[in-house]
C-alpha cells in the first residue's frame, strides 16, 4: 500500500471510531426531539455530569467498576425524571424558543454544578477500556475506538429495534407523530415523556463514560455535546438510523478535514467543517438526510 | 375632575387627531413618565461615579444589542445563537477601520452596522427554507465559522490577540474618553435604537415581521413575501447589533474573540427571554438584568462573611437558574411583570 492511501485508511477509521461515539450523544438528541419535540441542548453537560459521577465514584471513592458503572445509570434516571418534572414539563406548549432557553439554562446551571464539585482542571479517567491499539496490515486501530464505538453501534441498534417493536416504543411512536391521537388511545403521554427523557440521560451517561476514557474528564466534553448537533441534524432529527449514519460522516469528515485542511487554513478546521457541511446538506434537505418532512398548515 | 382622569388613565383620553391616537406615549402620565426616566438618566450620568457608570455603559451597550436580538428573535421569531459572532463582526469592522484605515468612529459605527447587516443576510438565507429548530443550527454553523475567521484570519483580525489600540470616539475637541463621557454616547444610542425599534414596528416592515412569526405560512397567504421580509429582519436585526458590537469595541478598547463567542449569544439570549420576547423595553430590562445579576452576587458574596463559594461558579448558576425560573414562572419576562404592575394602578384604587 502506498504511503498516502495508508494515510486515508488510517484517517477514515478514527473518523468512523469517533463517529460511533458521536453518533451514540446524537442518539440522545434524536430520542428526545422524537418523543418530546424538544431540542435539548444540554445533552452535552448531561454527558459530563455522566462522566464525572462516574469519575468520582471509581477514581474518588474507590468502587469497582461495575458497581460504579450501575450507581451512575441509576443516577442518570433520577436526572432525567427531575429534568423532565421541573424544567420541561411546565413549558408543554409554549414556543420553541423557550422551551430551548429552558434546555440551554440547564446546560449553563448542570455545567456549574460539575465545576463547583469537580473545579475546572483536567483529570486521567481510570483505564476501563483497554488502551492498546491492535495492528491490521500498516493500518492501526487503538483497541478503546473499536470497543467504543462497539458499544455504541449496539446501542444505537438496540433502540433502534426498540423503538419499532417494543410497546413503550410504539407508544413513544405514536407520540412523537401526534400527541392528542396519542392521548384519545389512552397512551400515557407524560410516562413517554419521563422515559425518553431517562433513556438520553442514561445514554448521554453512557457516552460520557466512554468519551472520558478515551480523552480524560475535563469540562471540554461538553462542547462534545454541541458537535453531537451537526450529527443529529445532518442524519435528521428525527431518524435512529440517521444518528448512526450522521455520526460515521461527522466523525470522517472531521478526521480527513484536519488531516488534509489544517495546515493549509491554520488549523481548527476540523470544528468548523461539520458546520458547514451541515448547512450545505440543510439546504438541500432541509429535513436533513434521513428526516421526516413535515407539512404545515395554517 | 374629568381632566385630573385623563391625566392619568386612558379611558377619558379622547384622541382627536391621528398624530394623538398614532403616539407612542398616548397619555400624559405615560409622557410624564418618560421625561422622568430622561431626566433621571441624564442625572445619574452627571452625578454617578466612575465605577457606577462603567457599569451603566456596559449595560448601555448590552442594551442595544438586546435589542437587536429582540428584533430577529421576538419579533420575527427567527432564533439565532450567532448573535456574539454578530457582536464580533461589528466590533471587528469598526476596530479595523479606526486602527488600520484611520477611519473616524462616526463613521465606522455605521459602516460597521453595515457590514454586520450584509453579513446577518447572507446568514439569514438558510431561513428561507429552514425553520424553528433547523435555523437554530444554521445560525449555530454561522456562529462556528465567524469565530473561526476571527480566530484565524490574522491579517484582519489579529488572530486571538485581537486588535488592541483602539481610538475612543472624539468629535472636534470633545473625546469621549471617559466613563462619564461615553456614558452619554451610550445614553444616546439606546435612545435612537429604542426609538428605532418603537417605530419600525408599527411600520408595514415591523408588522409583516410579527405576522410571519405568529404564522408565517398564514402571513404569506395574506400576501406579506415571506422570504423578502426574513432577509430584512436578519439586516435590520444585525445593523443594530453591529451597532453595539462597535459601541464595545470602542468602549473597551480593545477586541478579542472571546469577547464573542456562543457563550455571548448565549447570555443576549438570556437578556430578551428574561427581559420580555417581542418587546422594546423588555430589552433593556433584561440587560440590565443580566449585567447587573452577577454585580450583585458578587456584592452580596464579598459581604457575606466565611463564604467560601466560588463566585464565577454561583454567578454561572444563578444565570441558568434566572433562565430556567422566568421561563416557568413568568415566561413574557419582566416587561410582562411591569405591565402586570402598571395595570394593577391603572385601575387602582377601583375594582375594574
């Protein structure tokens, strides 16, 4: 293999190792916006306060793993049954912009909290993942991408299947399409709404877990959080299928735009391109790829 | 008797000119009450002291740029988290004109309301066909790549050092140098973008912006070009905040790009949700809400003896914690609260 197609391959796998990841935070977004209608932008300080209970119970504390991993979804749950109770429930019909301010107020007060708690320096996760990276001809893959993003495509599928077979996701179906229908059939639309609220929260946990161990806890995951948009968007915000596909180009275009644009634009490119493909894509579907459009009327 | 009523309510008011029932202060006690805030806020500039009135200039400047938002965002119901790169560019434009073209400020607040409001159209395109949500994060993309420009198109800019040496505005041998002396400047363009706002909105342009965002499939069956109008509400929307972006460049003197990232937009966000969507004085409320917010945690903080708290920490939480309450408790903000007040002694001390 020549030097430069290594170089592609190489690039292409940590984009698509990433984008697994990537895709799992953008699950959170989708789950919400499907059941709820609500763009939550505080996915990715959900995402911190994952990662850093977790720290602080197997670095702080000192548990097992395993334990610490189970206090941390069961953390997760409460949080988003109190999120859902105390900020969204109250602002069911009002306009889209409030019910975003109310998402972004508890980005800002969850970020807080974490920084009162944890201050604002940099820690080294606990090894949970293996750290080694396995060799496959020239090509190497750092064995904590592939479980994560392992991990991550399994869930992604999980919900997926979910979603089109179990009861609570057909209802959670029958919601998102229309709330009053879903109502007048006797679905429990406020239980809807707690349960996919819990569901992101234990994912956004979940990916929060496996994001610090592969980059260590520090207050920068939550800008994870708002990358997760572009996934989200880009594969529609309504689609499970399209997180996963949005995820994968995300994280490739974010790989190979640093790897070929960054030197020649002075760097940060791998920020910015996202965004503007995004906007391209956007305005050619302006559902994004894989969403549904929606008709309006007056 | 019937005159001392009409002094002070509306009801016995009785316009007989459309000049009278056009004005935007229809009654007597509405006028007294704004010759007494003109007056007052003419007193405090020349009564106040240095630190006072350093704080009253960035609330000045916040102001207008609330306003701005409010525009786009509470009139036209276009949400935009690009506001701080919106902020930058203004400020930018001016700061570059002063320093590197030797350009008066007269001129370069203008020109930098200019470019923000090419700029904010070219931005404002995507809501052609994208809504709610969807435009959310095409105005995030435009906040991304702005930042990045600031950050990495280093001739212009100066890349993340930013541009520093930046003139205060003089005119003829008077500089406005000083808290007190820019305080007037900002006095006067919250009151020509107050006056501004009052009045675009009651023009053919500022009703066609409310009717697209109540409805805005229903407002082009009424025959308002929809596309047309959003376009306009993105310019106007960002010749003001270019306003203010240049305001605080020459206030502050110097400009970097962390004076106008996404937290920025965030925090103007906050200013019209909590001072009131949709309204004029809301604006300014929510800006001095805002500016003045963490002032006084920090105030009462200093004076709270064995706090050990971190102060950036509680400041940052009470800003969600004042989001996420308005939004529950009283979502039209506090215009809505001073409305609610006003209307309690309009009536007062009847019933109905």
């Amino acid at each position: 293999m020549s030097p430069e197609l290594t170089l592609v391959l190489q690039l292409l796998i940590g984009g698509v190792a990433i984008g697994g990841v990537y895709a799992l935070i953008a699950l959170g977004f989708v789950l919400i916006y499907k059941a709820t209608d609500v763009l939550n932008l505080a996915q990715g300080e959900m995402l911190l306060l994952g990662a850093y209970v977790s720290y602080g119970l197997i670095a702080q504390i000192g548990l097992p793993v395993p334990v610490a991993f189970l206090i941390t979804l069961a953390f997760s749950i409460v949080l988003g049954i109190t999120i859902e109770r105390v900020a969204l429930r109250p602002l069911i019909g009002e306009p889209a912009i409030s019910v975003i301010m109310v998402t972004i107020g508890l980005a800002i007060l969850l970020r807080s909290i974490v920084i009162g708690i944890w201050g604002t320096e940099y820690r080294v996760y606990p090894d949970v993942l293996p750290k080694e990276s396995a060799q496959i001809g020239p090509l190497s893959v750092s064995l904590e991408f592939l479980w994560s993003f392992g991990i991550a495509m399994a869930l992604v599928a999980l919900f997926a299947l979910a979603f089109r077979y179990t009861r609570v996701g057909i209802a959670m179906r029958a919601v998102a399409d229309d709330q009053q229908a879903a109502l007048s059939m006797g679905i429990n639309v406020r239980f809807v709404f707690a349960t996919s609220w819990v569901i992101a929260a234990i994912v956004s946990s979940i990916g929060g877990i496996l994001l610090a161990s592969i980059q260590g806890t520090g207050i920068l995951l939550a800008t994870l959080g708002l990358k997760a948009l572009p996934v989200a968007i880009v594969g529609g915000l309504d689609s499970i299928i399209g997180a996963a596909a949005g995820g994968v180009i995300v994280g490739v275009l974010e790989t190979l735009s640093a790897g070929y644009l960054d030197v020649p634009l002075g760097g940060g490119v791998r920020d910015v391109a996202p965004f503007v493909f995004l906007v391209l894509i956007l305005l050619v579907k302006p559902y994004g790829l894989f969403g549904k459009e929606r008709i309006e009327r007056v | 008797m019937s005159s001392a009523i009409a002094w002070r309510r509306e009801c016995g008011t009785f316009h007989t000119t459309y000049a009278a029932d056009m004005a935007l202060r229809p009654t007597p006690l509405a006028r007294a009450r704004i010759a007494i805030v003109i007056f007052a806020a003419l007193a405090f500039g020349a009564l106040a002291g240095r630190y006072e009135l350093s704080i009253a200039n960035q609330v000045g400047i916040a102001a207008v740029g609330a306003l701005g938002l409010n525009v786009l965002v509470g009139f036209t119901g276009q949400i935009s988290v690009a506001q701080g790169a919106f902020l930058g560019v203004g400020a930018y434009t001016s700061a570059y004109l002063t320093t590197r073209i030797g350009v008066p400020f007269w001129v370069a607040l203008p020109a930098a309301g200019l470019v923000t409001a090419a700029v904010g159209g070219i931005f404002g395109i995507p809501s052609l066909r994208l809504k709610g949500l969807y435009l959310v994060i095409a105005t995030l993309a435009a906040q991304v790549v702005i930042e990045w420009f600031m950050i990495h198109l280093v001739p212009v800019t100066g890349g993340s050092q930013g541009i520093f040496g930046i003139p205060a505005p003089a005119l003829g041998p008077l500089v406005f140098d000083t808290e007190r002396a820019y305080y007037f400047l900002t006095l006067a363009a919250v009151a020509l973008a107050v006056l501004g706002c009052a009045n675009l909105f009651r023009s053919r342009a500022g009703r066609a912006f409310i009717a697209i965002r109540d409805q805005d499939v229903a407002a082009s069956v009424v025959g308002v070009d929809v596309f047309r109008y959003k376009i306009t509400a993105f310019m106007v929307s960002s010749f003001i905040v270019g306003a203010a972006g240049a305001l605080q460049a020459h206030h502050d003197l110097i400009v970097s790009p962390e004076n106008f990232n996404l937290a920025v937009s965030i925090e103007y966000l906050g200013m019209v949700i909590i001072g009131g969507l949709g309204t004029v004085s809301g604006s300014l409320y929510g800006a001095a809400f805002i500016r003045l917010l963490p002032i006084a945690l920090a105030t009462v903080a200093r004076s709270v003896p064995g706090i050990a708290l971190n102060v950036n920490v509680l400041k940052e939480a009470a800003f969600g914690v004042a989001i996420i309450g308005f939004l529950i408790l009283e979502p039209r903000g506090i215009a809505k609260v001073w409305r609610d007040i006003k209307d309690y002694f309009r009536l007062w001390p009847f019933k109905y």
